[in-house]
C-alpha cells in the first residue's frame, strides 16, 4: 500500500490524533448502513482498508446482523493494537496491506483513506479487481474557503496526513478514470455542523450559516465552506 505511511507507523499519527477519531465511528457506520439500506445492498462479508481503531466495523456489526465476516485492515500498529480489543468471532483485524494479501472481500469500505494514498490512481487501479462493491468516504477539502486559508489545509497535511485535496468533480473524474461505476452517492456534513451542542459562539454562527445555505444549495455549499465529505456507493 503506497502510503504516507511514515507517520501510521512510527506513533506520530496516534500523538496527533490519540482517539484515531473513533468519536465519529458510530456516526459514519451509520451513514454507510444507509447508503446500502437505500440501495438495498445486503452484504454478508465486508472488509475495511485502514481501518484504524476499528470502531466502523464494530459499529457496523451491529447495524447489519446478516454480515458473518467483518475484516479491518490496517498498517499502523498501534491503530491494530487497538482494534483487535474488539476482536469477535466474526470481527477481525490484521496489521496488512489488502492489496497485497491473497484474499478478496464482498463489500470493500475505503473511509477517508484516498487523500492519504501517495499513487492513488494506482491505488484505485488496483483495488478494483478486489471487491464487488465499494464504499468511498472521501473529503472535498478544495473549496474557496480553503483557497483562500490555505493553512488549513497545511494543518490537515501535519496533523492527519492528507496528500491531496479534493473537489467533488476530481473525485468523480478519477474514480472514471480507474473504471469505478457509480451506484449512488450523498453528501455528508462535517462533524461541527451535526453535533447537537456547539462547542463556541463563533461555531455555533458557522453552524447556522453553513447548514442554511446547505439547505438553500448543498452543491455550492459545498465548493463554498468546504468540510464536507462524499459517501459512494460503487462497483
């Protein structure tokens, strides 16, 4: 796996981040399970690239009782470390890179993998003979806002890793490009602006603003604020 992976390895992504976001497990298990309730995906075996902590999966488990295979994967060893303390008989987590593994999967999840992926065309080129239906959780970090704060993005390089920014069309043009076919798709919002409690007066006007011209026009919200993510359905 043609990663960033320096920082995954050594400790320095877990001082960055020591909860490996697992905050926001639950919330995006659930909007995975809602993508495939809609489409009426009912997978029996499912396997997550760069899993971290694990909580997606664990998560996931128990939204979707039919699944009987649930596979993280992960090349960070101290995110294994922690996942595998969720270890079930039908819940299992491997420090390994799945493209080089001699195994396949039903339903691949890739949860805010792609921007730290090095080669990510490479990447998705060879992904795609590794599953049957796919799950993309990508963040559209290119916007006006972030053009014009570009230390926000330098944070996000530092802090978590991300190689590269997106915007809603790059990420549908390379996911053509590397022969993805698209089922369905839905915006996600950025954790600030669900969360029932601000944390600040200034978030909680950002909040108000950002929600109402998402409402108004989610598309250009979007490419405005930035912050937001794509859920995909794929194959």
């Amino acid at each position: 796996m043609d990663l960033n992976s320096g920082m995954y390895i050594n400790g320095e992504y877990l001082k960055n981040n020591p909860t490996w976001d697992d905050e926001d497990a639950a919330w995006k298990a659930g909007q995975i399970h809602q993508l495939l309730r809609r489409n009426k995906v009912q997978p029996v075996q499912i396997t997550e690239i760069g899993c971290g902590a694990g909580g997606i999966l664990e998560n996931l488990g128990s939204l979707l009782p039919q699944v009987m295979d649930l596979r993280g994967y992960d090349i960070s060893p101290q995110a294994i470390e922690i996942a595998q303390r969720r270890q079930t008989e039908r819940l299992k987590f491997f420090r390994d890179d799945f493209l080089s593994a001699n195994e396949t999967a039903e339903c691949v999840l890739m949860i805010d993998v792609v921007e730290h992926v090095a080669d990510y065309y490479g990447f998705m080129e060879k992904l795609k003979s590794k599953g049957k239906i796919f799950v993309f959780h990508i963040p559209l970090d290119a916007s006006c806002h972030s053009l014009l704060k570009p230390q926000t993005m330098k944070q996000q390089r530092d802090a978590v890793g991300h190689l590269h920014y997106f915007s809603e069309e790059m990420v549908w043009w390379f996911l053509k490009d590397t022969k993805f076919e698209v089922i369905d798709w839905m915006y996600t919002k950025p954790i600030p602006d669900i969360e029932k409690k601000s944390r600040s007066f200034k978030q909680a006007i950002k909040k108000r603003l950002r929600n109402l011209s998402f409402a108004i026009n989610p598309s250009k919200s979007v490419k405005l604020w930035g912050g937001y993510s794509l859920m995909i359905l794929a194959k």
